[in-house]
C-alpha cells in the first residue's frame, strides 16, 4: 500500500460553523493520523497521514465541507509519510 501525508490549508467560512470536528469525524472514520486546527488567520490547518487511496477521499471530502461551512479555497501539499502522529486529534489553541 502506497503511504502518504498531506498538508493542508482551507480558507472560507471554516471557523465556527464544526469544521474542525467534521475533519476529526472524517479523518476517523478512514483511520488517518494527523491533526486539525484554526489558524490566526481565519483558515484552517490538517495535516494527514495514511493510505494515499484513503487520503484522496478525505480530502474529496474536505472540498466538500461541514453543512454550515463555505469553501473559498483549498492549498494542497503532499508530503513525504514520515508516522509523525499515532491518532487524529483536534488542536484546539493557535499552536504558539
């Protein structure tokens, strides 16, 4: 199976509508490792790691979004797999 990690960056209407949580759900229920979190900016950060198959459809998912959230616009990098992270966990301050 073909590994990977994905880096990204989703600016729209993301904070405050359960984006975060909707990202925790998704990247669970695919059994990913990484994080979600706000950034000062008003985007929001995840980073995944796992099957490359599997990456792809969470990030399918993640264009589409949670129910009250809007997508303006989507900043895709993929990385090298490196088993950085053991679970998916939600970061819940601005990383500093």
């Amino acid at each position: 199976m073909d590994y990977a990690a994905l880096l990204i960056r989703v600016s729209g209407v993301v904070q405050g509508v359960g984006f975060r949580y909707f990202t925790y759900r998704e990247a669970s229920l695919l059994n990913l490792s990484g994080y979600v979190k706000n950034l000062i900016d008003g985007r929001v950060e995840v980073y995944a790691e796992g099957p490359k198959s599997l990456l792809n459809q969470f990030l399918n998912t993640l264009r589409i979004g949670p129910r009250f959230g809007h997508i303006d616009d989507i900043e895709v990098e993929w990385q090298k797999y490196e088993k950085k992270y053991e679970k998916f966990s939600i970061i819940t301050d601005y990383g500093y």
